[in-house]
C-alpha cells in the first residue's frame, strides 16, 4: 500500500489541478464541435468508500483524469460528469436507475449488482503491480481460528469502506466452512481504519486481536519492522481478488468501450495517469482478462452458497 504524507498529497493535489486547467481537462472546458453541437454527457459513477482514507476531492480529481486520458481519443466532443456515491445502498440504488455510462467499483461490489444492473468490466485498477492480490487475516502467532473465537473479548481490525465490508465476506465464508459463527460474532468487536499501519499495529502491540489486511500491505510493514514479522502470523489467506474494476453498463456506447479497453493497455505509460493513481493509493491499470474475476467470483458464490444454508439451517432449527 502506498502512503502519501498529507503535505505531499496536498502539493500533488494542487499540481493535478493546475494541469487540468492547463490542458483543458476541465469538464467545462469542453466544446462544442465546428457545427455547433454541444458536446455528449459521458457519466461516471464511483463508490466513494471503496478508497478509504482517500479525501473526496483527491479521489475526484484523480479519477477526472485518469478516465479524461483514458478517452481523449474519442472523435466526437464528450463531457464527462463524475459522481463519487458515499454509501453502497445509495450508490447501487444510482447505478440500477441507469443513469451511468461507466462505473467503478469493487470486484464483490460488481458481483452483488450485476444481478440488478448488467455491466462488462473493461478495466481493473489495482494496488499493485498484478491485477490480483490475497487477503490475510492475521493474529499472534499463538492464536488460530477458534482460539480467538473462544475468548471473551476480541477484537478485529480491518480496512474502512467497501474494502473492509469485502473482506468480512471473504471471513465470514471461512469462518462459516470450519463451523464457526460469522465474524461478527465470532469477534466481540469489529473496528475500522484507513491506513495498514493502524490495522496492522494494534494487533502487534496486544490492542487487537486479529486484522485483515492486503497481502502486500503487510508484506511491507514486516519488510520495515522485522519483528511484526517474526510475531504476527497469517491464519488464513485468500485466493488472489480483483480490488477494483471499471464496468460499461449498457447505456454506454460500443465506441466508447473500444476506446477504454484499447487506451487501458497504454495506460501505464502515461505519466500523469500513473501519478493520479497515487494520489488515490493504487499502481497499476490492467485491460481486463474473464480469468482475473475467477477467485473473486468463486468466492461470491461460496459466500452466496453458505449464507444461504446457514439461514436454512436456522429456520429448520427454528421449527
């Protein structure tokens, strides 16, 4: 996980800002073409917390410009609007109205709305430079699944947002496989952070119990501090997922769907795409491929496949 300082963060903020007036980024900088037609509204809707610790306007700026570059090869002049939706209720409400052309979102996320909004992921966005990457659930390296299940008092920690609600899914379908009651009672306590070093240390210094985190997250803290390492351990480990993806819905137009899946594989090589994705702590863009949302989807559908005989299972017991 890459993490900014705020100053530098702010300075990079500015220098976007700067830029995307200079070149005429700017959505109201669009005009319209030499016979007088004003340009097409290209919508873009994004679950804001699905960037946790990422300030709004960070997040909005940045995303202007990675999809306005993405696109400039468009023929005809487009506009973009952008929305970034605080809330995952109210943002799949949005996105089931229809009203967006693309979406971004988490790879679980596109699982739970595909059923009520049909989408094709072009792109996926990731913190690494793979376009998949494990969760671990870790702890003490005396603690295991059920040892902490059995105490009085436990405490998990795990991302804000949409990246932590995912990875309770991805908990609870393995609490749930070896028997066990879903993380949140299984924990007696479940809080949450925007930044590794305040999932991640706690657990090191006896505040918390157990964290999720992203693999390379705490591969890099036990990179730095050789001791969380050697006394934290990794309990469970998840198939590699999909963090985030870029989705056409069916309002969107063919040619604009060429258009992103064709500049996504020249995306890297883009400098000012490249910085814009640290400004919201992801690496890499990568066209997207079916076999990168296996594991995701396995996981959905095991998650989907438990929940529903566990609540089979108690309404039985309940009869």
């Amino acid at each position: 996980m890459i993490i900014i300082p705020r100053m530098k963060r702010c300075m990079l903020t500015c220098f976007f800002a700067l830029y995307v007036n200079a070149v005429g980024l700017n959505p109201a900088s669009a005009q319209n073409d030499p016979q007088g037609h004003a340009p097409r509204v290209i919508r873009f809707a994004g679950i804001y917390d699905v960037l946790p610790g990422i300030g709004v306007e960070d997040a909005r700026l940045a995303l202007e410009i990675i999809m306005r570059k993405t696109m400039k090869r468009q023929s005809d002049p487009f506009r973009l609007h952008l929305d970034l939706i605080a809330h995952f209720e109210t943002a799949a409400e949005k996105i089931n109205s229809g009203d967006y052309h693309f979406v971004v979102l988490s790879g679980i996320d596109y699982f739970l709305l595909r059923p009520h909004s049909p989408m094709t992921p072009l792109m996926v966005i990731s913190k690494i430079e793979q376009p998949t990457e494990a969760l671990f659930l870790i702890a003490k390296s005396s603690e295991n699944l059920e040892t902490l299940g059995r105490k009085t008092k436990s405490v998990l920690t795990i991302d804000a947002g949409r990246t932590g609600a995912n990875a309770l899914i991805w908990l609870d379908s393995v609490l749930w496989q070896a028997g066990l009651q879903d993380a949140s009672a299984h924990f007696s306590q479940i809080r949450t952070a925007n930044k590794a070093s305040r999932i991640v240390l706690p657990v090191f210094f006896g505040k918390a119990d157990a964290c999720i985190i992203n693999a390379s997250a705490f591969e890099l803290m036990a990179d730095l501090n050789p001791q969380i390492g050697k006394q934290l351990t990794i309990i469970e480990r998840s198939e590699d997922l999909v963090a985030m993806l870029l989705c056409a819905t069916p309002l969107a137009e063919e040619q604009d769907k060429v258009v992103v899946n064709t500049e996504a594989r020249k995306a890297m090589s883009d400098e000012n795409i490249r910085q814009a994705l640290t400004i919201v702590q992801m690496k890499s863009i990568f066209p997207f491929k079916p076999e990168y949302l296996t594991a995701t989807k396995a996981l959905f559908d095991s998650y989907q496949s438990l929940r529903t005989q566990r609540k089979t299972d108690t309404t039985g017991h309940q009869k």
